[in-house]
C-alpha cells in the first residue's frame, strides 16, 4: 500500500487534521506537537482524539508523524535550552501516548561549537532519561543536511547517537530526501548505493519514513532548502525510484514541500499515479514533465 500524506496543521485539531488529508488523497500525515517555535502545546481533548481515531480507522490511515518544534535542540551550549528541550521532549512523547503507536519525529540537534561528538553524547543522554520502556511511541532521528553545526548530517552520527541508548529499540530514522541529498548521499544518481550504506551503518529495520523534498540547492550543499517535488535538483525520475523502490515503499512518505493545500493535493496524485502506473511507459513520462 503507498502510505503517502503532508505536513498539515493541527490548529483545528486531530480529526479535523484527518479529514483534510482525506480530502487531499492522503492517508497519513505529519504535524508540529506545539508551535514550532516552541512554547506550550494546547491542551489535548480526549473527543477529538477519540473521533480522530474512529474517522483513521474508517478510512485507513495508517500510522502518523508528529515533529518536534524546530527550536529544540538537546545538545545545545545553553544548559538552559537543553533542559527545555530536555523537558518539551518527555511532554511530547507523554502526549503522543494518547493515539498509541505513531511515531514522534525530532532534528537531532546543533551543538553550537562544542563539537559533534559531545553533541552526540548531550543528545543520547536526553533520549537516556526521557526514554520509557513501556512507551508505544517510536521517536525518529532526522537525518539532516549538515549545516553549521548540525548532528545528524551523517549516517554515522545516527548510528553513534542509537547506539548510547539503552532503549535503542524505542528509536528510528527519518530520512529526509533534500537533506541526504544536500549532505551529501546520491539518491539521484545511486539510490542503490546509498541504501546500502543505510543499511550497513544503521540498518534499514532502523528506517521508519521519509520526508519526501525537492531541494532548491545543488548536491552535497549542505543547505537545507526544500524545493516542490520535481522542480529542484532531485527530480522526478528520482522521486518515482524512491516512492518504487522495494526497501522503501512499504514506508510512510510525508511531503513537506513549499506548498499550500492545493499545491500539496498535485503532489500526492503525481506520485499516486508514478506509483500505481509504474510499468505504463507513455504515462510516466507525461508525468515528468510536469
Ligand atoms: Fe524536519
Ligand atoms: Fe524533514
Ligand atoms: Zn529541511
């Protein structure tokens, strides 16, 4: 099945989130636990949670993406902003128990000049004593495009996060396709390959989603812009190996495009359509110029 959604807004609560992905063609989605630059999360309602549920299983929404406020940062210079974010992650995770099972996503972090591996040691204690063993939540790692200061630019600074924490199997990966692409990993040109060293670092039981992004910047420049699906370097061709591609196509794709409702609909039915007419040469190659 394509588990295909976008980032949507949570302002009108969880069933209301639902139905306008439904209406997009969508049957999953991802959305901010709080306003992404941070602060307290609105009060969760248990009626809402309990009609989102009812509508999810009516009209076979699979599992979902929470992501985490932009700001936290757990392996900041600031003790201050790391024991907030420190405290927003637990809150976070305590309130996606509420629709047990989904998966909670995070930017592992900047750690603003005191070096990457300390950041990998600030971010792996958090996740250390925030961690439960009894949560259903599965929290993903993002891996991202490598500026400034950022961890997780590299499959092996995930990996090293993963393996400082106990409850390592409470933990995933989100691979965003603009940000590997501007780290430096050849989804364009060598899909294969890259997957291969996915799975030979981290191992590809670890990878949980996709953020499905064109990227405004050539490869490997380590910018992190996202462009709409086909209009930047990454291209249609490449979208449709990926969304096709057997270690990935049973996995949740989230477009987090520059897009507004309308924009993201045109997505989610060129991709639907390079998924399901994938042998049809002629259509396919409609599609690309699109
Ligand atoms: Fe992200
Ligand atoms: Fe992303
Ligand atoms: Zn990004």
């Amino acid at each position: 099945m394509f588990h295909i959604g976008c980032h949507l807004s949570i302002s009108g609560g969880f069933r209301a989130m639902a139905e306008q992905a439904v209406s997009i063609g969508a049957n999953t989605m991802q959305f901010f636990t709080r306003n992404p630059r941070g602060g307290n999360a609105k009060a969760l309602d248990t009626g809402d949670l309990a009609a989102f549920q009812e509508f999810a299983a009516e009209n076979g929404i699979g599992v979902i993406l929470a992501h985490a406020s932009y700001t936290l940062n757990l392996c900041s210079a600031d003790a201050k902003i790391c024991a907030f974010a420190r405290d927003t992650l637990a809150d976070d995770i305590s309130r996606m128990e509420r629709i047990p099972g989904q998966l909670y996503n995070f930017h592992p972090g900047s750690h603003g000049g005191q070096g990457t591996e300390n950041g990998i040691d600030f971010i792996a204690g958090a996740l250390n004593s925030v961690l439960k063993a009894e949560q259903t939540t599965t929290v993903l790692l993002e891996t991202m495009a490598g500026k400034g200061s950022e961890v997780g630019g590299s499959f092996s600074e995930l990996r090293a996060i993963i393996d400082r924490v106990e409850l390592s199997d409470k933990l995933g990966v989100c691979l965003d396709t603009c940000h590997v692409y501007d780290a430096g990993y050849d989804i364009v040109g060598g899909l294969d390959g890259v997957l291969e060293e996915f799975d030979a670092v981290i191992g590809l039981s670890k990878l949980r989603a996709i953020h499905l992004n064109d990227s405004k910047n050539p490869f490997a420049s380590h910018k992190d812009r996202h462009e709409k699906i086909g209009l930047g370097s990454i291209g249609m061709a490449a979208f449709e190996r990926i969304i096709n591609h057997p270690a990935l196509r049973e996995l949740p794709f989230l477009l987090e495009t520059p897009n507004e409702i309308p924009g993201y609909a045109e997505e989610i039915a060129a991709l639907t359509l390079l998924r399901s007419k994938k042998h049809d040469e002629k259509f396919c190659a409609k599609v690309h110029i699109l």
